[in-house]
C-alpha cells in the first residue's frame, strides 16, 4: 500500500504520466492505470484527500471486499508488451499466446482485437528522442570524473546537479561517491535551488540503484525514503544512455572547465575548504550570460523553474538504513546489538527498523509502533514503560527501599526483617520475591499477627520467608514466652569443679 500510495502521490500532487510513474516505482503502466482508476472511483481525485489516510483504511477504500464479475476483460501489459517487441523473433502472435495462457481463467481478447488495442497504444508513444524538459520537473545528478587532490593525499570527488529547464547548475566536493555522499550532496542541490523537483533522474551508480535496468530499475530502499522526505522520485536514467541525462553531462563539461580547471593550481587541506573555493565560481558560473539565448542560467531559473518547484520540507533528511527485525519474547528487537523495546502484544512479529544517526523507528505495515533515540551501548536495553505488560511494569518499579518502606507500614520487626532478606543476597533484586511473600502474609494473617509474626522470628535464627509462614500457620506469635530464670547445677558427685583443671 505504500507504493500504491506513491502511486497517487505523483499522479495527483507531482502530475506525473502513468508512463512515469511506472518506471519510477518499478512497476507496470497497467498496475498504474488500474490503481489510479481505483482511485477515481473511491472518490479519491486530490492528494490532500488521500494524503491523511492510513494504509488499512487507504487499502479498504480501494480494494473494498466484492466478487469480481467475470464479463470484465483482463486488460494486457502493453507497457511490456512494447517493450518485449523490441526483443529479436518477438512477434505480437507470441504475446498473445502468452496472454492468453496467462490469464486462462478470465476472459481475454481474440488476436485481431488484441492487436487493434495495442497499435491505439502504439500511436499514443512518442517517436522523438528530443527532450523537451517542463520547469520544475526534472533535476539531474552525477559525479565528475576527475577529482581533486587534497593535501593529506586523498581526492575530493566532485558532484554536480543541473535542472532541466533553466540548466541552473550546482556542485560540491565529497569526500567519496558512497551513498550517503550522494543522498548529503542531493540534499544540497535541493538547499541550493530552495525548493523540489517532480523527479531526481541520477545516472546508475552502484550506491543508490539496487539493480540497475533497462526496463524496471530497483531503487535503494534509502533512496526511496529520500525521495518519500522530500515529496519527490528517483527515476535513473537508462544503462550506457548518456542522452537521457544530456542535461547533466554538459553541466559536468561546464563544471570542469569553469571551475575545476580554475583550481588546478590551488592546494586544499579539506573537502570543507575545497566547497569554500568552489561557491564564488559556483555563482559566477550561473550569472554568466548564454552565447545564443537572452539571460543566464541564473535568470532562466527564477523565470522558469524556480516558481514550479515544490518547498522544502520543514527538516532536512537524515540518512535512513532499513532493517528487517522480530520481536524477542522480552518485547525487544535486537539493532547493532543494543536491545529496543516494543509493544508487548507484538511479541513473535516481523517489523522495518528505519535507523537513522540519531533514532531508530520500527514499522508495522508502513505505520510506526515505536520510536527510540539511538544507542551505541552493546549488550544495553532501551525500554519504555507503556511497552511492558502491568506485571513487568510493577516489578521495574519495585526498590529495596520502596520494599522497607512498605515493612515500615506494618511495623519496625517486619521492616527489620525485610532489610535482612534483602541483605541476604549479594544483588537486592534476588531478594524482592521473597519480600513480597512476606508482605503478602498480612493480606491472609493481618498486620498485627505478621509484626508479632516477624518480631518472634528476630529472636531466632529463623529470618526467611517460609520461617515467618511456618510461625503464623501454627500460631506461635501468640505463645507467651516463660520467664527466664538462673538455673544453679545441683551438687552430686559427678561435679569435679574448677579446681581439677589445674
């Protein structure tokens, strides 16, 4: 539901094609039409009324709980199918078999109709490669190949960004060309053009695109949440197509010899020093004016695109890693080896650890359960109180010194006996069962019976809990004890007295 989510996000917010979307979330044009379609029908037709929704109740609203009428026919793929025409000894005549075998059960198009419906969709393509970029729609990211030497002997590597339309141009140096370097340096293009494209359109790299393709490229899963932050999508161009990124290309051919071939004779000790460097040429670089066309980059871009960009979200994105974890039976999930703590009902079930530099949040179905700051301590346990079932939350809160207090309560023997019990062992917290035995005692005795009870058992060597049951169960707090007198050894014989001893 998430991505069916994203679905009518672009669709309805970023007004993007169903052709688009498609192949910005990995799937068919057919899923596209089928959702949106859903969508229209629910009485969906604007983000605003979808965006406050819960993916249950999204989910109830599209996909409502009725039998499915077999006159309906099953639409084809023709996104694949065109697709798969490309492919050598493809013919339509095989597509249609496949289609056929497919979806057996329900009831499908004759050839000549199926052929019909895909030649409609056929005309509807576009047969020209030119790209005509709309403002604000599109913002191309790549690296520089060269780098910069740095002082302490590593490179700096150079990023670039360009928006399609006005072909306004932003760069920063990196330390490397990881994905944190590319998702902190995007963020800074985003902070430098004050506002959000539709789409982010990178080249390939192996650090942002899962799995890269021609057809259906599978985006990180930390990309994704980039692109979910700031409203936008990531869209990569096609493998070894350097045209569908001409934008970019060119802006890294101006970026080098504009800027790079101006501080090839200059030393940095850092990256930070080396951005320093890189801004006064950064914004000369955009005021400079066109040779053919009136105006700069920088005044095509507050013409164009900058009043069709989307506004930054409040907060700046945090890096994000996602991780699938199971609730222990202790209601806690294990993450870097420190121990987060759960509702306990979810006990045994699957979550989405989304760790960030500072928090960690676990998901159930896309909705967050819990939320943590993040911990560095191996071995520790982060746990909230609300997690815990009432028993667990009772016995966190149990002391040494909230168990003599309640000793107190019933009388000086009995507190005496609890701070004896607790004595006993050399952690307190092996001895809070047997307190609370103890105490338990006045519910069924009464406190005045337990404080004779316990008073009794301190002039014996009998200080455990069963000794004071074993007291009150045969009622020997209430035997009055005989008066103590001397006793004198009677004279006899037997009696060698002190003076044998010397």
């Amino acid at each position: 539901m998430r991505k069916i989510k994203d679905v009518l996000r672009l669709k309805h917010e970023a007004r993007l094609s169903h052709e688009k979307i498609a192949a910005a979330l990995r799937i068919s044009k057919g899923v596209v039409t089928k959702y949106a379609g859903l969508a229209e029908t629910a009485g969906l037709r604007d983000w605003p009324s979808i965006e406050g929704l819960e993916e249950a109740e999204l989910e109830q609203r599209l996909l409502p709980r009725v039998t499915r009428r077999h006159s309906e026919f099953v639409l084809p793929d023709y996104g694949r199918i065109h697709q798969e025409l490309r492919r050598k000894g493809v013919t339509l005549m095989l597509l249609w078999e496949e289609y056929q075998a497919d979806h057996a059960g329900g009831q499908t198009w004759q050839y000549t109709q199926f052929c019909e419906h895909y030649r409609q969709f056929a005309q509807r393509l576009k047969r020209s490669m030119r790209q005509l970029h709309r403002a604000g729609e599109k913002l191309f990211i790549d690296y520089a190949g060269p780098t910069v030497a740095l002082s302490d002997g590593t490179h700096a590597h150079m990023f670039v960004a360009v928006l399609g339309a006005s072909g306004y141009t932003f760069a920063c140096a990196t330390p490397h060309e990881r994905m944190s370097d590319w998702l902190e340096a995007t963020a800074a293009a985003l902070t430098f053009i004050n506002g959000v494209p539709q789409l982010i359109v990178p080249d390939n790299p192996r650090a942002m695109i899962a799995r890269p393709d021609r057809y259906e490229p599978l985006n990180n899963e930390t990309v994704q949440d980039f692109a979910r932050h700031y409203g936008t999508s990531v869209l990569p161009a096609r493998p070894r197509h350097p045209q569908d990124k001409a934008r970019v290309e060119s802006g890294v051919q101006v970026v080098e010899r504009w800027i790079l071939a101006r501080l090839r004779k200059h030393r940095f000790d850092s990256v930070y020093a080396l951005n320093q460097a890189i801004a006064p040429l950064l914004e000369s670089l955009n005021q400079r004016a066109f040779q053919k066309l009136p105006g700069s980059r920088a005044s095509a871009f507050a013409q164009l695109d900058r009043p069709a960009l989307q506004p930054l979200p409040v907060r700046p994105y945090e890096i994000a890693h996602f991780k699938s974890v199971k609730v222990h039976i202790d209601y806690h999930v294990e993450i870097a080896g420190h121990r987060y703590s759960v509702p306990h009902a979810l006990v045994g079930q699957s979550l989405q650890a989304r760790v960030t530099r500072h928090a960690v949040e676990l998901l159930l179905r896309g909705q967050r359960v819990a939320s943590h700051v993040r911990s560095e301590r191996r071995g520790g346990f982060t746990t909230v109180d609300e997690h815990m079932p009432a028993a667990h939350r009772a016995h966190r809160q149990w002391t040494p010194q909230r168990l003599i207090h309640w000793g107190h309560e019933i009388g000086p023997a009995t507190a005496r006996v609890v701070t004896q019990l607790l004595e006993r062992f050399r952690h307190p917290e092996q001895g809070y069962r047997s307190c609370l035995g103890l105490l338990s005692l006045s519910k069924k005795y009464g406190r005045v019976r337990l404080e004779a009870a316990c008073a009794l058992a301190l002039t014996l060597p009998a200080q455990r809990y069963r000794d004071v049951r074993e007291i009150l169960l045969n009622h020997r707090e209430r035997i009055t004890p005989s008066a103590q007198t001397d006793w004198i050894s009677p004279v006899h014989q037997n009696v060698r007295g002190p003076a044998y001893y010397h």
